[in-house]
C-alpha cells in the first residue's frame, strides 16, 4: 500500500501519530475526518429526531490548505454545533471547503438515506448541494457492498 487514510467519525485526535508513523514507513498519510452534517443548521437542537438528527460526509484534506480547514471544520462541529454529535451545517462547509475532497460517506450519509428511502429526486438534490460546496472534481459518490440488502438498493440508485 503506497497510501492510507485516517477518517475518525467526528474527530481528528489520531491524525497526528497517524502522520507519523505513516511517514516512517514510507506511506502517504491521507488526513480526513467523517464529519456530521445537521440538515438545518449546526445550531438547531430539537429539529430533527432519530437518525435524521444528522449526515455522515467524509472529508479528505487534498493539501496543506485543505488540512487547516477541515481542522476549522470539526472545531466548529464542536464549538457550535455539537448536539449529540460534534456537527456542521452546508454553510461551514461553504465556507472551508477549499482543499477538501468530499465523499458521500456510508448508508449514514445525505445521498445514501435518500436512494434508501427511493427518494431519487431528494438524493440528487442533496449530490447537486455536495457538487456546489466542493466542486465536480471533488465530490464522490461511495459504493460500498458488505453484503447488506439496503447497499445494493443505494448502490444501484448511485449508478443510476
């Protein structure tokens, strides 16, 4: 393996001893983090219940400015947003999404919950919003098959 990544759900604790001993042995740390995005605001509290209360997104830093805001990002995950989870809103991803590579995440994330719920228009919406943010060449969309029913519903929806 000549590359690797890091994306602690929420928190960038590990990055650093990461680095490190990714750099000892020769490999190419990649630093990200999967964030949690709230479908309002980062400040709403009693909005949305349940697994709605908020989205996964991966976030991978594509550089060293890249790396300084997705440090801003999950500081403000934190700061102003923790509500269960330490989360973000569109708004602070607008504004540090310079560096970031975005992706979809897992059946937790925006696009995924859509396709789940056969809810294609909502899914493409929530794409189009990530493509806005990050820009076409840097928003994925994640397939992933371990076995489950509900990833291969997503996974034929994400191809479609």
């Amino acid at each position: 393996m000549d590359s690797l990544a890091i994306t602690d759900h929420g928190v960038m604790y590990g990055v650093i001893d990461f680095y490190k001993a990714a750099k000892a042995e020769g490999i190419k740390p990649i630093l990200g983090c999967e964030v949690y995005v709230a479908p309002g605001s980062r400040f709403d509290r009693e909005n949305v219940s349940g697994e709605d209360r908020y989205y996964h997104l991966v976030l991978l830093a594509e550089n060293n400015q890249g790396y300084q805001n997705l440090m801003k990002i999950v500081s403000k995950g934190f700061v102003d947003g923790f509500y269960y989870k330490p989360r973000v809103d569109y708004e602070v991803l607008t504004r540090y999404h310079e560096g970031i590579i975005a992706l979809s995440a897992c059946l937790a994330g925006e696009v995924q919950r859509y396709l789940g719920r056969n809810m294609y228009e909502e899914a493409v919406r929530a794409a189009g919003r990530y493509v806005d943010i990050f820009g076409k060449e840097n928003f994925f969309l994640e397939l992933q098959d371990h076995g489950l029913p509900d990833q291969k519903l997503v996974n034929q929806g994400s191809c479609a």
